[in-house]
C-alpha cells in the first residue's frame, strides 16, 4: 500500500472521528468552520491526487466511480428525498429528530442539514458500489 493511499485512510478516519465529535459535543462555531475547511482541503487533495497518480487502472476506476454516482446517485437521492416529503412518517420522524437538537437551530434548518446529509450518504454508497463493481468486472 502506498504513503498516499495509507494517509488518505488515515485522513479519512480523521474526518470520520471529527463528525462524530462535532455532532455529539456540538463545539464552538469556529471550531466547525476550520474543520468543514480542512475537510474540503481534503477532498481537493484527494481528488488531484486521484488524477495525477501514476496506477492508470485506479485512475479509471475512480472516474467509473465518479461517473456512476453523479449519473445514478443524483437521481436516486432525489427520488429519496421526494419520498421522504411525500411520506407522513419519514417526515414526523425527521421533525422529532429535529426537535430534540441542542443546537438551537431551527427544525427546518436541521431538517435540510439531515436531508443534505442522507444525499451525501447516498452518493458515497453508490460511489463506493460503482468503485467495487468495476475491480470486480476487470478482475
């Protein structure tokens, strides 16, 4: 395993242990600023390092990958999200959730934040799906 792949699994924990630590303790808004920033720094480096890495079969996979989720995952996340509107249940669900934050923000404003949060969620799984898919059918 390469220096590079073996950091951004480290870098990936990294931010997995930053969420769970922003959303149990719910720190100081700047503290939530410069990790969202380091997090998307992350994501920058990733993706260049993705595209001027030397292994041209990962290069592929991930621009499958990377395909796929924009061209299915958009339109299932959307598909869920009209569901999700459109499902009396799902919806007071998501305001009891909504209800009990301590943050002091507004339900409709944790409410989206959740909605954009499963969208993410959904986009990563297909990603992860298309990525495994293609090794599978090369291999």
């Amino acid at each position: 395993m390469t220096i590079s792949t073996q950091s951004q699994i480290i870098a990936s924990i990294v931010v997995f242990l930053g969420a769970a630590y922003i959303w149990t303790f719910a720190p100081p808004f700047f503290v939530t600023v410069i990790f969202t920033i380091l997090c998307i720094l992350w994501s920058g480096w990733i993706f260049i390092s993705i595209f001027r890495g030397t292994d041209e079969p990962y290069s592929a996979s991930v621009r499958y990958a990377m395909a796929t989720a924009s061209g299915v995952g958009v339109p299932l996340s959307i598909a869920f999200v009209v569901l999700m509107i459109a499902t009396p249940a799902i919806q007071g669900m998501i305001t009891h959730i909504a209800m009990f934050g301590r943050s002091g923000l507004s339900s409709a404003a944790i409410g989206f934040g959740m909605g954009v949060t499963f969208t993410i969620i959904v986009l990563c799984a297909v990603f992860f799906i298309s990525h495994l898919a293609w090794w599978v059918s090369k291999r």
